[in-house]
C-alpha cells in the first residue's frame, strides 16, 4: 500500500533527518522553554524521516528563520495569510531540502523574494506548537538567524498578507507567539559569527 509521502512524491528525507538529529543532538540549548522544545522534538524525530513529513499526524519537523537587516538593527516579519498574526519567515520541509538550515534559507528566500541571505546554522530556538495540518498536528520548528544584504528590498509572497521592517524593540501587533523570544538569540548570533551564504 502506498503511503500518503510515496502518493504525493515526497519519500521521507534520510539525509534531512540525520542532519535535525545531529544538529538538535549537538545544539545548546537558549533557554529552558527551548530545552524542553528541543528533547520533545528528538523524541519525535525517533519515529525515522517520516517525522520530517507534514503528513505525519503525530507532528513534524520545521524550519524557519528570524530576519535581520545589514546593521542588525531592524528584524523582517511577515502578516501570515492563514493565522492574521505577525510572525518570522519559515515553513515545512521539502524533499530537496537537504539540512534544516538549508530548509530556514529556502523559506526565508521564497517568502521574502530576497536573494543573497546568510544563515547562521546553528539554531536559535526550538518552540513546538499546534497547527491544523492534518485535521491537527504538531509543528517542531527549528528556528535560525538569518543576515540579509545592505538595501534588501522584500517582497509579500503569495502566504503572506504583508512584510515589514521593525525595530526590535517596537514589533507590531498582533504578533504570533514565540517571536519575541527570538530577538535575543539571533542578535547573539549576530555578534558570534559571520552568517553564511549556504548552509
């Protein structure tokens, strides 16, 4: 019988859960919240790749990215088109996604139509929450920073009802849960080391 990955053409990616399991298994955590979120997601992923499937209805593994500008003064958020709050870029995992950060820069790029953005691989935050994918799930998500170039000009992409600039201090409203606690962390990211053009 045909599972729903083999129907739709996405097989559960090998390569993509070794790599969440080792960065997750290798990753210090920022906070307890995080700490508590990472254990939960390692348990998950003891399912095998299928874990890293939005078909898997036990919960699933995903990837976003927390935006900042050249000077690290402003962070890019988006209006989400199904949930009307204000939130970082990301989404599910793809079968050519080959690491989770590879996953966070693809989302970041298609849902901000900014070319040129450098990721830091090493996460910043795990926050696990529910979701309606599949009549209700769970979403691991796997949180990065991401440095995008001088003058970068976003784009609203089709998932998304607005972008904008904001200062750290000033996020606007309402925003989604969980995207405060991602300030600290990516600006720490920031000052540690040069963020990346490819994972």
């Amino acid at each position: 019988m045909l599972t729903p990955d083999v129907v739709k053409g996405s097989l559960p990616n090998t390569e993509l859960h070794a790599d969440a399991v080792a960065v997750l298994r290798g990753w210090t955590p920022t906070s307890a919240a995080a700490a508590d979120a990472r254990d939960r997601t390692l348990d998950l992923l003891a399912a095998g790749p299928v874990a890293m499937s939005r078909e898997h209805r036990g919960g699933h593994v995903t990837a976003s990215a927390l935006v900042l500008d050249a000077t690290g003064e402003r962070v890019l958020l988006c209006l989400h088109g199904k949930f009307h709050r204000w939130v970082q870029l990301g989404g599910h995992c793809e079968p050519g996604d080959r690491t989770l950060a590879a996953a966070a820069l693809r989302e970041a790029t298609e849902e901000s139509g900014l070319a040129g953005l450098r990721i830091d691989p090493v996460p910043i935050d795990v926050d696990v929450h529910p979701v309606g994918c599949q009549g209700g799930s769970f979403h691991h998500d796997v949180r990065f920073a991401v440095l995008a170039p001088p003058g970068a000009q976003a784009r609203v992409s089709e998932e998304s009802e607005d972008l904008g600039w904001f200062p750290p201090d000033r996020l606007p409203e309402p925003l989604a849960g969980g995207t405060t606690q991602l300030i600290a962390p990516a600006l720490a990211a920031l000052r540690r080391a040069p963020l990346r053009p490819v994972p």
